[in-house]
C-alpha cells in the first residue's frame, strides 16, 4: 500500500468581497497553482479486488478551502476511493498525499450510537482527546442552533428523522476539529423535499465553516448546490472523465430551477455522456 504522507498546509484565501450590487457571495475555488501545494493529491491510484478492476489511474488534487464533488454512477468505486483516501483500505498502484487519513467523516448513515444521545455521540471525537466535560458539553451546545438540533440534545437517534441524525452525524465531523469533512453520499437515502433542504442547509453551513470539503455522489443537483468543483468519473472501473468549475453564488444554486443552475447541469451531463462514448 503506498504510503499516506501529511503535506504543509497552504494558506487560505481572504474570502471573496460582496458581488457588487448584489450582496452576494460567489463561492471561488482557492487557486492550486503559483507554487501552492494542494491539501490532497492523488497521483495514478489504482485498486482491484481479486479479478475485478475498480479503480483505474485516478488522479487528482483538492486545495485547501475548496468543495470538491466526486461524481458517478452508482457502484463505479466512489465509495471505495473515499475509504482509500481515509486510510480504511489498501490499494494496488498510484499515491495519495495528504491528510484525509484524519478527516471529519460522515458515511452514508450517520453511524450514530443508538445507545447515546444527541450531544453524547456529537462530543466523541473531543471524550477521545481528553476533553473534559464541560470544555466539550460548551462546544457542542455552541453549534445545536446552527444544526437545527437545538431542543434535541437528550433525544436518542430512533427518535429523530432522518435528515436529522445526518446532521448530528455531521456535528460530530465538524466538532472533531478535521480539517477535512469527506461525506459519502449523505443525504441518498432520504426524500426529494428533505435532501433539497439540507443540501441548501450544508451549502449555506460550509460558507460559514471555512473547511475543506470532499464529497461523494452521484446526484447531479447535488454536485452544482455543494461543490466548488466537480471531478466527473466513469463506470467501473472508474477512471476520471473531467472535471468542471461551479462558478455560482449559494442563491444561484438553491434555484434549481434558473438557467443558470441549469447550465452548470447540462455541462456536467454533457461531460458524462461524452466518457460513456469512449
């Protein structure tokens, strides 16, 4: 397995100035040229089980600060790249370089323990280093509101929602500390209405959060409303197709019905439909 190496971490960008006029904030990717070294690289990364090829020369980099989508159908190796990337399994070829091996993760389902509650599964990450109590019941109690999870600190995961326990499942990522969050498709298993809510709800999180963010899925709106970037990869096994800027503000991509949204849509089907032709 090759090995996972802690690159110097760059420094982060003054953040955009108000679009003039209009008061709003366009998400702009932090540049990884001009000598800036990326937080993550992955270099020709290759994986198969057994005779079954998964992975195949996949090559890329996330810089610190950025959003970046990893987008693909269903069972082309996504998941399999992100456990790679967090240390949880070994590959056969290639290089990763980073710090992803210490991320703030959150899994498909939040994982949460049934046997806890709201704060106590949130404040693991901070009882593991040895915070005291009350230092982690303050920071915890600090970030409800901004989850919506206010009121529900002593509620138990069987009772909560769905979209609910993906929350407390991410204000445990985010309280870690990580400065990488990596999601594995986190809201695929809930409705249409909900999954819409909470996409617009961690789009307007991450802006406030400042941290780097990697992400799974194959859900295109999900990709143009979270992801400053979107790396396009093809079916098993998966190779990387291209790769596609999202230039628009956090009001832009909750429209999922504007020309605009739709733009960036049709640019990443297009991209799509251009890698199945190979």
């Amino acid at each position: 397995m090759g090995a996972i190496r802690r690159l110097g971490v760059c420094k982060r960008p003054d953040r955009p100035a108000d679009r003039p006029g209009g008061g709003v904030h366009r998400r702009i990717r932090p540049c990884g040229g001009g000598g800036v070294r990326p937080l993550l690289e992955v270099d020709r990364l290759s994986k198969s089980y057994g005779d079954l090829p998964v992975l195949r020369d996949v090559a890329f980099h996330v810089d610190e600060g950025e959003s970046l989508a990893i987008l693909g159908p269903s069972g082309c190796g996504k998941s399999t790249l992100l456990r790679i990337l967090l240390g949880l399994e070994g590959y056969d070829a290639g290089e990763v370089r980073g710090p992803v091996d210490r991320a703030g993760y959150l899994p498909q389902d939040a994982l949460l323990f049934p046997w806890k509650t709201v704060v106590q599964n949130a404040e693991l990450p901070l009882q593991i280093r040895g915070v005291d109590r009350k230092r982690r019941r303050e920071e915890v109690a600090s970030r409800l509101p901004s989850f919506g999870l206010a009121g529900f600190e002593d509620a138990y995961p069987h009772e909560l929602s769905g979209g609910m326990r993906q929350r407390a499942g991410l204000l445990r990522a985010v309280v870690s500390g990580a400065a990488v969050l990596v999601l594995d498709e986190p809201f695929g298993a809930l409705d249409t209405l909900t999954r819409h809510r909470l996409q617009d709800w961690l789009s307007g999180l991450m802006s406030e959060l400042h941290r780097t963010m990697l992400f799974v899925t194959h859900d295109l709106e999900e990709a143009v409303v979270l992801a400053d970037r979107v790396l396009v990869l093809s079916g098993r096994p998966a190779g990387v197709i291209g790769e596609r800027g999202i230039s628009l503000s956090r009001e832009e991509r909750s429209d999922r019905l504007s020309p605009l949204f739709y733009r960036e849509k049709d640019g990443l089907l297009s991209m799509i439909r251009k890698g199945d032709e190979r």
